[in-house]
C-alpha cells in the first residue's frame, strides 16, 4: 500500500506495479488482475486482452486517462485499473490499439 497526496488530495493506493516518476511504464494485465500504480509527470499504459472490460478508477491532476474501447467492451472478464497520479497520462490500451499507437508514434 502507498499514500498519495497532491494538493491536499489524499488517496490509498494499492501497488502492484509501482511507481511511474519522469517515464513510462507498460504493464500488461489478464482477466480477474487488479493493477494499481502512482504516476507522476509520467505515463502507465495498462495493456488489457481483447474482449475484455476494464473497470477504471482513480484521479489523474493536470493529466488524462483514456480508455477507448476496454472501458465499454462487454462481458465478465474484467481487469480492474486504479492508478492515480500528477502531471501524466493513464492509458488502458487492448493490444490492437496499442499496436496502432506504436505505428503512429513512429
């Protein structure tokens, strides 16, 4: 377990991927996981199978989170995401997406 705190915004968080502070990190997750993290001035991107949902939670202050297709997939697989964070981005990608991101990026 962590604590953090922005700006008097106190969260517990459970760690089970660590801590993301000036980068990024990936982390790839399968049905029934619990993916919990601190990210700041950094990215985490969750990468989650297809067909499966993930079921988002936590803040992000002066950054994003982005969930474009897991977050609405149907079904009882689910991947549960809490990662909270400063100054960053979360981004829970299927792999799929994530393969187009790396296309663009390039």
């Amino acid at each position: 377990m962590a604590v953090a705190a922005v700006w008097g915004l106190a969260q517990v968080v459970p760690i089970t991927e660590g801590l993301t502070v000036f980068g990024s990190r990936t982390v790839g997750a399968e049905a029934g996981d619990r993916v919990g993290g601190v990210t700041v001035f950094g990215s985490t991107t969750v990468l989650v199978p297809e067909g499966t949902r993930a079921d988002v939670s936590g803040f992000t202050v002066f950054g994003s989170t982005e969930c474009p297709t897991a977050c609405a997939a149907p079904g009882d697989r689910t991947v549960d995401v809490h990662v909270v964070g400063a100054f960053g981005s979360v981004k829970v990608l299927t792999p799929a997406e994530a393969a187009v991101q790396d296309r663009d990026d390039d």
